[in-house]
C-alpha cells in the first residue's frame, strides 16, 4: 500500500485509477486493474453522489438453477477467459443478491430473490398469487422437460394466469423451446437479422409497459450472434411488439389466459387429476366471463438479448442493459390477492 497526492498536475481530469484534484488516494495492490482508491478531500463531494442508486424491484424474482451459473454451451465456447454466463451478467446488472462467500443468497433489503428449483414451497406460493415478476435466463443445460398436465407445466401456466409477468431471456433456443412447450405457443426462431431494431411508436407499445420503455432507445443494434429474434408470423394472435424489424422481433409481450371448462367437462377431468384451467384467447375473455366462466391473464415478455457477448473477463455495458431494466419494471396485468386460476390447477 502507498500514499499518493497527483497534486496540480494539469493533466487531464481522469488519469486511471489515480487522484485528479489535490485529494489524496491510496493506491491498493500491485495491478492496476484492481486498484482501488479512497479519495481524502472532503471538497470533493464525492461522498454526496451515488456511485449506481439502481435497486432491483422488490417483486422480482431471479431463477437461479443449476446451470444459470456455468452459463450455456454457446458461453463456455465463444471465447475469452473469464467468460460467464447469462445468468451471472444478468445478476450483475441488476444488482442482485447479497455475496455470503458460498454464493449469492435473497437481498436482506428484498431487492434482490432468487428461485433456485421450479419445486418446492416458495414457487408453489408465487404461482397462486399476484403479483410479481419471474426472471428466467437460457436453460439449455437444465431444461425442464415435464408432461402437460404434469404438476410443474400446470403450476407454470397458472403463475402467469394468475396476473403475474414471467421474463424470458433468449440468446438460446432453449428459451423458445421451454415457451412453446408449456404455453402452447408456436414461437419460431429466426436464422438471422441484422437489425437495426425499432422500436414502435408509442401508441402501439402495450399498454403495461408506456412508462417503462418511455425513455428506451429508438434502436437496438445486432451484435454477431448475439440477438436471437421470432419470426413476426410465428407470433399469437394478440402479441404485442415492443422492439421489431419488418420480418422479426426481439423484444415482444404476449399476454396468456386461462379460463374454466365448462362444469361437465371439469366433473369428468378432475377425478382424472387433470387440470379445469384451459389456454383461451385474450379477447374472447369477455364472452367466457358472460358464461360464468372466470378468464385471467398475465404476460410473457421475450427478451432475445444473450447478455454474454458485452463482457469476457471484464465487465463492459450494452445498451441492452436499460432494456432489462425496463422490462422488470413493466406493470403487471393482475390485482395482489390469490388468483384467479389457483382453484382450477
């Protein structure tokens, strides 16, 4: 350890990791990438200024498995030393979680939760109930593969049913894969656009996500491989585009209701084991609520940003940050309560 004092050198304001103004630094280790400096002048007011103010909202929820860590395939081969994985760039982004020395653990302060298995009693408690957000990174690793009318695929429907936001990152075909298989979807992968994104005018955003995206780039670049979009053609009826080129979107919401079947059919499912709750079109909800059969919805958000490519043994930014950003801030379509579909799963 040394003390240092630049002094009034007339070099320019930032000289890496030394002192600028008459203060005195202290200069921590041997390189310099990981030196650090405690800044002595009270004049300087740096004490009075955030370093980063970004809290993580106290209902998001990050899925922390078993392979978000060691990242995917793509991650451990495209290169570099330090190289990490969606998951891990994501956390950092975010803010999320406090460091025990055994690994990341639930923010004391609640802005930072992890859900480390789709088993268990804490995701059993988020699916009946509103209202939060799900933040789910590539899983190509560790992809859950359950049947449809299995306790997993059932609880995952009806924690989006129940008025909830379920956030999926792509960069990795498993994203689609696991959208499709339990939310009946026909999501298709586009081989490659270049971008530039657009995003659309105010007036066609969904409603739920004006205020998040307000202050958003109008673009978002390609880089290499490392934006994964849908094909416009292959989206449901009702998807709502957020980011988009005239053949692809990376960035899109689609909304997903459950409804109840009729009584009959439910007398004869249930005894089965089998779930009462059916997938339905948003809007032939109202109709359903006329036959005193209850409707509700929650949304999906894709975001086909890989977040890998911007960091390999250093942390870099990409504009794609503020995207996730605004997307765990977008409002979620359900009242806080029990929902709706919890009687029926």
């Amino acid at each position: 350890m040394r003390l240092f004092s630049r002094g009034n050198t007339g070099e320019s304001e930032y000289d890496g990791d030394y002192a600028h103004d008459n203060s005195i630094g202290v200069s921590v280790g041997s390189l310099k990438a990981r030196k650090q400096m405690l800044l002595l002048n009270p004049e300087a007011g740096w004490m009075n200024q955030p370093i980063n103010p970004y809290l993580a909202p106290t209902d998001l929820y990050l899925f922390w498995g078993d392979s978000t860590e060691p990242g995917t395939l793509a991650s451990g081969f495209s290169g570099g030393r330090g190289r990490t994985s969606s998951g891990e760039r994501i956390r950092q982004i975010l803010k999320f979680g406090t460091f025990t020395g055994n690994g990341y653990v639930d923010d004391a302060t609640g802005h930072g939760k992890f859900l480390r298995s789709w088993e268990g009693l804490r995701f059993q408690s988020m699916a009946i109930k509103c209202c939060s957000t799900l933040l789910v990174p590539p899983m190509e690793r560790n992809l859950p593969i359950a049947a449809d009318q299995s306790q997993f695929a059932r609880r995952i429907r009806s924690y989006v049913a129940n008025g909830n936001q379920l956030i999926m990152i792509g960069g990795d075909y498993s994203t689609l894969v696991f959208i499709n298989r339990y939310f009946h979807f026909e999501l298709k992968k586009t081989v490659y656009d270049a971008g530039p994104f657009e995003k659309l005018p105010e007036k066609q955003l969904p409603e739920n996500c004006k205020e998040a995206f307000e202050d958003m780039p109008e673009t978002l670049p390609q880089s290499g491989l490392s934006v994964t979009t849908v094909t416009k053609q292959s989206l449901p009826p009702g998807a709502k585009l957020i980011y988009a080129t005239p053949v692809s979107s990376p960035v899109f919401e689609l909304t997903y209701c459950e409804s109840i079947m009729d009584k009959d059919s439910c007398d004869t499912v249930k005894p089965m084991g089998k779930s009462c709750a059916v997938d339905v079109l948003p809007q032939d909800c109202p109709a359903l609520e006329k036959l005193g059969r209850p409707c509700s919805c929650g949304t999906i958000m894709y975001v086909g940003y890989d977040y890998v490519e911007h960091h390999s043994h250093t942390i870099g930014r990409s504009v794609w940050d503020k995207i996730l950003r605004a997307a765990v801030a977008t409002k979620k379509l359900g009242k806080p309560g029990l929902g709706d579909m919890t009687s029926y799963t």
